[in-house]
C-alpha cells in the first residue's frame, strides 16, 4: 500500500533497528491495516506490539490483544472487519511520542478514506480515540473519552470508544473479554441499523 520504509520518526526507526538486530526474523518497519475495503467496521488500537504485529507485520496478531480480538471476530462472525493501528510502528516501550502519533495521521486519512463502506469505527483506548477525533476535527475537551461512548464522526460514520483490551487492563479489570465483545456488538447493529 505505501513505501514500507517510512523515515519521518528518526527515533522509531532507530530503535526498530536495534530490535531487528534483536530479532532477525522479526517485520520492524511499518505495519499497515488490513481487512476487507468493503467493511462497515473498522477497528483502531495503539501501535503494534513488540512481539506480535511488530514481529509478524499483520495488525493485532501473535499477541495477546490480537488473539482476544480476533477470538471477538470469530465468535461473533464478523465476515468483513478492517483492522489497524494509529501508530505503524512500534514505539520504544509502546509510547509514541506526540510527532510520532501526529507523522501518521496521514495514514490513518488515507486507510479510512478507502473504507467507502464505512459507518463504525472503534477505538481501542484513549491515544485511539483522540487521534481519530482529531482527524474529524473534533475538541477533546468537548467530547472526553469514555468507555462506551458513541461519537457521530459525520454524517455516516461512527466512533466506539473502548479501553485498550492490553493483557494490563485485562488483568487488572479494567476490561474483560464480555466488555469488549459487548463493544463489538455495538458496532454490528450501528454499522447496520445506525
């Protein structure tokens, strides 16, 4: 879809070169979305994990986040979803910086603007959501995140805001798999009922 060798984030790429010399097999470079163009849904979490999108170049898999999403994906038989991450490559320590979220807005447009489908979006925790609402030109400040809440992007689309389902939150509560999948059916009636 794009050039593969993104350099706007001298940091990132950096740091993606000492985890390659780490992990010779492991992607490092940017990991773009993938799922059905046709979709009425489309699913945004952070960045890639360190070993799991990072190290297969496939968002949200080999990890834990990815298995639960998926596992979400499967049992409710969601046939066409497209899946990615506001952040292409994965951050030191998961913690892009400010430029680093903003050098990727660009392709958080353009992956959207193909969606021609689209009437949900959820976001997977705050750095998600405020990224998203961001392109949408929408102040935070007016419309916080919240777990649950649904936000009319436009016209047609959208947004579902989540916790982040991190193996952190998840074992500290803060979310468990019957939330998230409470989330995911949300987004199966809005995507057709509105």
């Amino acid at each position: 879809m794009y050039e593969t060798e993104c350099t706007l984030c001298g940091r990132i790429k950096k740091h993606l070169q000492e985890i390659k010399n780490k992990y010779p097999g492991y992607h490092c470079k940017p990991v773009w979305g993938t799922g059905s163009l046709n979709s009425r849904i489309c699913v945004f979490g952070l960045a890639p994990g360190l070993h799991g999108a990072n190290k297969t170049g496939i968002p949200f898999t080999a990890d834990f986040s990815g298995q639960l999403i998926r596992e979400i994906i499967e049992e409710l038989e969601i046939d066409e979803y497209f899946i990615t991450n506001v952040v292409r490559c994965y951050p030191e320590k998961n913690l892009p910086l400010t430029a680093e979220k903003n050098n990727c807005q660009v392709y958080n447009f353009h992956e959207l603007s193909r969606l021609q489908n689209l009437k949900v979006i959820i976001a997977l925790g705050e750095v998600a959501y405020r990224q998203i609402i961001k392109l949408y030109d929408i102040k935070y400040n007016t419309h916080k995140f919240q777990h649950g809440n649904v936000l009319k992007l436009n016209e047609k689309i959208k947004l579902i805001s989540s916790y982040h389902c991190s193996k952190l939150n998840i074992n500290t509560h803060k979310i468990n798999k019957r939330m998230l999948k409470k989330i995911f059916l949300r987004a199966i009636k809005l995507s057709y009922y509105g």
